[in-house]
C-alpha cells in the first residue's frame, strides 16, 4: 500500500499544483477583451520585445509583452525595418488579427491558437512596420545568454556545411528556425522531431558531460561539482529559451545532481512529480494547453515504467546490434516512450508513425556523439579550423548519417498515418489499457521476484 501512496501523492500535487497556479495567475491575467475591437484594423503599439527574434526568409517574428495587456505575436517584414533584438521597446504598426488553427503537411491540424495561448499570446500582427524605440528591458541574463548562443551556433557554421550545421544548432541549442521545411517534416514523419526540440534527453547528455567533466577531468570535489554542474545546468536551459521539455529535464538533473552530491538514493519518478508541481505551481497553463509539456512527462513516465518491462520481454533480443548500438536498451527504452505518448499524440496531433520505432533506435545511438564532438568542433573552430578538422570531419559524418537515415525512412510508403478527429474518449480508454496491462505486468514481476528471493533463502 505504500507504493500506491506515493502514486496518490503525486496526483495530489499536480491538483494542488494546478489550483494554487491558477489562483496566481488570475491576479496577474491580462485583459483578453483590450484589443477585441480593433481586430482587422490597422494599429500601433508598443511593449517590450520578451524572445529572441527568430530571423525568416521574408524579415523577423518575435513576440511582444504590452504592460498589462497580454502577449501580441508579430512579423515584421525586411526592408524598411530595422534589425530588432531582444529587449528592445518597439512601436509595431500593422493589421490586428486572432491566431488561427492550421493544417499541418502531414494531414491533420495544429491548434496554434492553444500553442500561442499557453504563453499569454492573444493576438497577431503580420506584415507589421516597426520602430526601435529604446534597448537594454529585457532580463538581464537572458540578454547576456542569447549573443553566447548566437556565437557557438556562428562556431557551428564554420566548421560545418550549412544543413549539418543547422542540424546541430537543433540537437545541442534547440535552435529550429534554420532547419529546412522538408527535413522536418521529415523528422515529424519518422517520429525523430524530438531530437531537435531539446527534451530531456538532450539535457540528460549535457548533465552527464559536466559531471564527468567536472568530477573526472577537473577533479573538483563532489560538492563544488555539484554547484557548478547546477549553475551550467540553469544557464543552458535558460540560453535555449526555456523550453517546457527542457526545463522539466532540467529541474530533474538539478534533484539528481544534488542527490548524488549528498549521497541519496535519486527517484526519477520523484524527481517528476517535483518538476511537475513546480510548473505547474509557476504556470497552470503548462498542463492545459503546453503539447511539449505534456508529451515531456508521458515520454518520461513511459520510460520509468514501461520500459523495465520490456527489457524483461526482450530478453531474447541481442544486447549489442554491429558491436556498437545497444539494440536491447534501445528498443526497450524507444517503445516504452512511444507507448507513453501514442494515445495523446493521436488525440492531439491525429498522426502515428508507423516507422518511429527502427528509425529512433537507428538515429538516437549517432545523438550523443554527435553533440559531443559537435561542441568540440565549435569550440575548437572558434580559435582554430585547422585544429578542429578531424571534430568537424567526425561531426559531419555522423549529422550526415542521421539526415540520410531519417529522410530515407519518410520515404516509406505509409510512414506515417492521419486520424482526422481522433475523440478523446478513445484516447482515455487507451491509457486505462495501458494502465492494467502495466498492473499486471509489474504484479507478475513482483511475484517472480519473491520466488526467486525465496529459493535462494533455501539455497544451502
């Protein structure tokens, strides 16, 4: 009974989460109705510049804060407007419109409005003309941290071609906006688009490199490794833009990092409820309307409770596939995280990718390879390109790899299927599905547990 508490407890502070956010964030939610009358005509205002401008073809989009007024999305295009940069106070000039749901490429519809609204954006502008006012609002650290990013991503583009560079500004930064259309809807295709979206595991890696880098290579004690691993974990969540899946991967290496410092046992699943309660206590609209979010902690479930079990199904499965890529832990590990997020994918998304499981398991060994000598070569590059050509020849060829492998994988006939409509009622039942087949899975391993205990305390 004591191991369904804690599954009580942790259902209880996600509700406790979700109230107590929500009472916190009405006192501080902007007037949806301020501009609700002047839609379809043209406008000016002004705020604060609050995210990176994303730099497109046709000139920049960025996201503007109006002083108590909520959140407007603008696109301003090139030409007469300036270069515009995080923080700066900008009067924005254009024709107010609703946010409006669209059809993706693979068949079904984004619900961009929910995808705006979780960030308190209420309102677009397009095709705006803007004009810098002032700089320097912004966070002080966040306006530190964006030019740091912009130069490793510069790093990148000198030692690599462009798409392989663009690639890894995605898997190491989670930097998107460069990637070209059809590679990513090749990734969403094949179910590898989270490779650049910067989710747990991509933090996971980073935590692991520190600690050994702090503990291994510069021999640090445990207790300045923790605190430095720590600091390196918060600037680098907070440089790629805190990002749902990130932070959440963050905040559990921040409770790994600090167990193992004070020699506690760390509980993932813990560590998850933590990270939960805390966004949710932060912003409640994390767990009403951030895809991202919830796919984060439904991946993560999947993989700390579905997982065990099929590593026990495939026991036959060999552990090493061509000596190198551990076919067993990655099967187990890639369909426990799929089964973790099908059901919602399909209510949310309307896709399944019949392809997910042979292309992850196939790309995800080049990943961590591929981020590592990927930030040597940048690193290396910046003072040196001779000095990092054998990086940069090894980085491109595993980028080159994963590109080749995902793009011949969306080839295949049938990769990925649409559901138009697919009802939540169904999407629920599924889950229940999920639930009892865990039950009693997890129940028929307990019991071989205690037979095996039990004969070997009958061993002379």
């Amino acid at each position: 009974m004591r191991k369904y508490a804690v599954y009580f407890w942790a259902v209880l502070s996600f509700l406790s989460g979700a109230v107590f956010g929500g009472m916190r964030m009405e006192y501080s939610k902007p007037d949806e109705n301020r501009f609700r009358d002047a839609i379809g005509s043209n406008i000016t205002v002004s705020g604060i510049v609050n995210t990176e401008p994303a730099q497109k073809p046709g000139g920049q989009s960025f996201t503007m804060e109006v002083s108590g007024e909520g959140k407007i999305a603008i696109n301003v295009s090139s030409g007469e407007n300036p270069t515009i940069s995080y923080g700066d106070e900008v009067s924005v000039r254009g024709t107010l419109k609703l946010p409006e749901n669209f059809m993706t490429d693979q068949g079904s519809e984004f619900d961009y409005v929910s995808y705006l609204y979780k960030n308190n954006i209420l309102y677009q502008l397009k095709n705006a003309k803007a004009t810098v006012l002032s700089h320097g609002h912004g966070n002080w650290m966040v306006a530190k941290l964006i030019p740091v990013k912009n130069a490793i991503v510069d790093s990148f583009r000198r030692v690599l071609p462009g798409r392989e560079a663009d690639l890894l500004a995605g898997i190491n930064l989670g930097v998107k906006s460069s990637i070209d259309d059809q590679f990513r809807n090749d990734l969403v295709t094949t179910g590898t688009i989270h490779i650049i979206a910067l989710s747990g595991y991509n933090v996971t890696i980073v935590a692991n490199f520190l600690h050994d880098f702090f503990v291994g290579i510069l021999g640090l004690s445990i207790a300045a490794a923790a605190w430095s691993g720590a600091l390196c974990i918060v600037l680098f969540v907070t440089m790629t833009g805190l990002q749902s899946s990130a932070v959440r991967a963050g905040i559990m290496a921040l409770i790994g990092i600090f167990a193992r410092s004070h020699g506690r046992i760390y509980d993932a699943f813990r560590a998850l409820v933590i990270a939960g309660f805390l966004m949710i206590l932060w912003d409640p609209k994390y767990l009403a309307y951030d895809v991202s979010f919830a796919l984060s902690f439904l991946a993560t479930l999947g993989i700390l409770f579905i997982t065990p079990v099929l590593t026990r199904a495939f026991a036959r499965v060999p552990e090493k596939f061509l000596f190198v890529i551990s076919l067993r832990e990655a099967m187990s590990v890639t369909l426990g995280a799929n089964l973790g997020v099908t059901p919602y994918i399909l209510y949310k998304m309307g896709t399944f990718s019949l392809i997910a499981l042979p292309a992850n398991i196939m790309v995800l060994p080049a990943v961590p390879l591929a981020m590592g000598f990927g930030a040597l070569a940048g690193l290396v590059g910046s003072f040196s390109g001779m000095l990092a050509y054998p990086f940069s020849i090894a980085t491109y060829g595993l980028l080159r790899y994963v590109r080749i492998l995902v793009a011949y994988f969306a080839k295949v006939p049938y990769a990925s299927l649409a559901f138009h409509g697919f009802p939540l009622w169904l999407c629920l039942v599924m889950y229940l599905l999920l639930l009892w087949w865990l039950y009693r899975a997890w129940n028929n391993i307990r019991k071989e547990n205690e037979i095996a205990e039990h004969k070997k305390s009958r061993m002379p």
